[in-house]
C-alpha cells in the first residue's frame, strides 16, 4: 500500500464520507486503502475528531464485503487511536 507521504493541507478541519455501494476485488482494494490512509493522514495532522459510519453488527456478516470493510475499518481504526 502506498501512503502519501504529506498529507494535503486543504483537507484539514474538513469532513470526508467515501464508501463504495457496489463493491468488486478493485472497488474494495480501492475503499480499503482510501479509508487506511485517510485515518493515517488525519493522525498525522492531529485532527481530533474523525466520524466514520458503519454498520451495526458488521462483524457478523464477513460474507458481504462492504460489512467486512466497515468491520475492518473499525478495528484499524480502534488501533490507531
């Protein structure tokens, strides 16, 4: 994965919701990345707040892979904190 290497400035204090409804192989290889280095980014700018939405009960349903990324955003998120 690659990860920028700065962090663009017009995005801080901002609000970003990126999901993909209709996820394939690259449409979720393409989610995953963006929701990792978008986490990464705003830590390394310090932003103190980042709502992510997710999907109750996620975990449950690994089968359906928009509930596996939101799942996994979850736990990436949890261990950047």
């Amino acid at each position: 994965m690659r990860v920028p290497r700065k962090c663009n400035p017009k995005c801080y204090q901002c609000c970003v919701l990126a999901s993909l409804k209709n996820t394939r192989q690259i449409g979720e290889q393409v989610d995953w990345e963006g929701k990792v280095a978008l986490i990464q980014c705003a830590k390394a700018m310090g932003i103190q707040k980042y709502v992510f939405l997710s999907i109750h009960n996620c975990d449950k349903h690994p089968e359906v892979p928009l509930m596996e990324i939101k799942y996994c955003t979850e736990k990436f998120f949890r261990t950047q904190a």
